[in-house]
C-alpha cells in the first residue's frame, strides 16, 4: 500500500495526529469552525485534514507548512486574506515563522469527507 498522505509514516514514527486548530468556535451539520492561534516560533503538530476547508487569516503573517516526509512550504498571508484547500493533503504541521501571533479562523466543510485509501 502508498502511503500518499504519510499516515502509515507517522504511526511507524509514534505520531499521535492532533486536532486541526485549537478549539471549535462552530459546529453544525453543515460545518466546523477552528480557532488556530500561535505564537511566534510556535508550532501546531502534525495533523491531517479529511473535509475541504477555507482558511481566513485575521491577524496576517508568514508560516511554515511542513509535511511528513520533510517537505517545506513557506507561506504568508495578509490579514484578510484567505485560501480554500479543496483536495487531501499531507499530514504536515505548521509553524508560525512571524514575530507577531498568527490567528485564523479554519472553516471545514463537513458535506465532503475524504479518505486516505
């Protein structure tokens, strides 16, 4: 079997995969929305996401995604901007490379849930 997303790596490497953002600020039927808040430096470890979701950045700043198997990705994002994921992705993690408090808001679109088969 693939190991596409990296799943199998990060329970051959003892990985517990946590929660996509902080807390929940919103759920229903239809959708669940995240606090995701870090601090300069600050990471949130590694995790995967199974529904498309829509991030809005409320404070702006550049981060750093990266994924299971070692790849980076540098990113920023002004405040007001957004960005919507509509496709499984790597179990990554994401670093906060400004010096200022990263907050967004992580909307997922519970109608679609994808798989890693």
């Amino acid at each position: 079997m693939l190991d596409k997303y990296g799943l199998k790596l990060a329970a051959e490497r003892g990985i517990t995969l946590r929660d996509i953002g902080d807390k929940i600020l919103l759920e229903n039927e239809f959708i669940r929305m995240w606090e995701v808040k870090l601090e300069p430096g600050e990471t949130l470890g590694f995790h995967i996401h199974f529904h498309p979701y829509l991030v809005v950045s409320l404070s702006g700043g550049s981060n750093e995604i990266e994924t299971i198997f070692g790849r980076k990705i540098a990113t920023y994002e002004p405040a007001g901007s957004y960005v919507f994921i509509n496709e499984m992705r790597e179990v990554h993690q994401l670093t906060n490379k400004s010096t200022v408090t990263y907050l967004s808001r992580l909307i997922e679109m519970k109608s679609v849930t994808w798989t890693a088969s």
